[in-house]
C-alpha cells in the first residue's frame, strides 16, 4: 500500500499567515499540521512508500519536511489558486508519477487532523467484500451543519447509497472526511473519472461518482476532526493539541 498526501492548496483564506509558509506546515500542538497526519499514516505498517503533492510556489518548503521523513514530493507545476489542478488532479498526477494505478492507496488531505486509529480503519475495510472503497464519516449531528460538508446516506451493510456535496436538504448528518482507501481497481477509475469532464477540484465529487457504480463503505468514527480551513477551525485545533501536550491554550493563533 501507497499513501499519498494532498497538500497543493493555496489556503486563501487564511492569509497572511500562508503567505509565506504552507496550510499544512503551520504549527498546531507545536508541531507542523502535516506531523500529526504523518503519526496516523505510519500507524499502518503496510503503507511503504508515501508520496505528497504540492504547487510550485511551496514546492521547497515541502521538500525540506519530506526529506527527513522520507516522504516523496510532486510538484504539480501549479502557482496560483487560478491554476491548481483541484483534488482529483493532483491525485491522479500522484498515480502517473508515481506508477501507483497497481497499487492500493490511502488517500488523505494535508489539513485534516483526527485521532482515529488508521489501523482499525484498514482492518475494517479489508473484512468488506473486496474490490471496494472506504471513507470514514463524522457525525456533525446538526442538519444545518451537514449542508457544509459532503453527506453520505449509508444502509444496513454500510455501503455507501447516496453521497452529495454541501446539501441544502441533507439526508443524514454523516460527513466524509478525505482519508480514502481504494483499491487498485478503483485507482484506476480515477483517470476515467476525470476524462469523462467531471470536477477535478473536489476528491467528494468522485467519491459520489464512484459510489453510483461500485462499493464504496462508510466507516463511522468517534473522536475529534479537524478539516482546517479557516482561523477559527486552526485555532480549535491547536488549543486542542496543546491541551493534549499540557501546554497553555491561546486566544488567538500566532506562528510563535
């Protein structure tokens, strides 16, 4: 198994603080965000080889955390948020750079945090009848909370029968989180999902199309996540992971 970690954003908003450095190398519990993903990934003693994707504009900074960590770094030639590839795109520059289409892969987004066991979360898929994919689900337990994720409905097997993008009438409160397993066979799907016009800018856009025609199970889980894209979502994170360290919590997130 690959893992493949998508950090190419730009993080618009929040800047100033991803002027100059990264979403995912800022600090939190006083540790870069992508340290704490890496904890998670490295759980899983199948995974031997691990491969991030970044933009051209922070190609370095990136490339100076992977070395000592022995992460695999892909430039995606992007260098602006007018030009990114999106989510899918830059995964599947990841499978033909990386020859992954044979492989299976953990697939997670740079700025989630969760405290999950990954372990757990294989063990479960691989007991699914196989090839299928798998997704962990939130529970944010408010309707109106729900219309600002990707919401899945599942049935009694846990397969997932019904996946969409922010909902204005949400059928559950179940949210994905972008921490995929996927096998080979549905590695391969994500070239065709893209050659058939479909959004390349959002990963829950293909998890959608993929669910229509082939098995994809949701994995329920307890705990925190942490999807961090705006300031407020940075600074819960942090004073969470500082209260875990028995550091002091801040009232407002600085680089210091």
């Amino acid at each position: 198994m690959k893992a493949v970690l998508l950090a190419a954003g730009y993080a618009t908003r929040l800047r100033p603080l991803t002027d100059d450095l990264p979403k995912h190398l800022l600090p939190v519990g006083g540790r870069p965000m992508l340290d704490w993903v890496l904890d998670r990934v490295r759980e899983l003693e199948e995974v031997d080889g691990i491969h991030l994707v970044t933009n051209s504009r922070f190609a370095s900074e990136f490339t100076a955390w992977a070395e000592p960590n022995g992460v695999f770094v892909h430039d995606d030639g992007t260098t602006s948020n007018e030009d990114r590839l999106g989510a899918v795109g830059d995964l599947r520059l990841v499978i033909e750079r990386g020859g992954l289409d044979g492989e299976e892969l953990l697939v997670l987004a740079g700025d989630n945090l969760f405290d999950f066991s990954v372990r757990d979360y294989a063990a479960w898929w691989r007991a699914k009848p196989q090839p299928a994919s798998a997704v962990p689900l939130h529970d944010v337990g408010d309707l109106e909370l729900a219309t600002h994720y990707g919401i899945a409905e599942m049935d009694a097997d846990e397969r997932i029968v019904s996946f969409v993008e922010k909902p204005s009438e949400p059928a559950s409160t179940l949210a994905a989180t972008l921490i995929y397993l996927l096998p080979p066979a549905h590695v391969r799907l994500v070239a065709d999902y893209l050659a058939e016009g479909h959004s390349p800018d959002n990963a829950g856009s293909f998890l959608g199309w993929l669910a229509h025609s082939e098995p994809v199970f949701g994995y329920r889980f307890a705990g925190h996540w942490y999807d961090i894209g705006n300031r407020d979502q940075l600074l819960e994170a942090d004073n969470r992971l500082r209260r875990d360290a028995g550091q002091p919590e801040r009232e407002s997130y600085s680089l210091d």
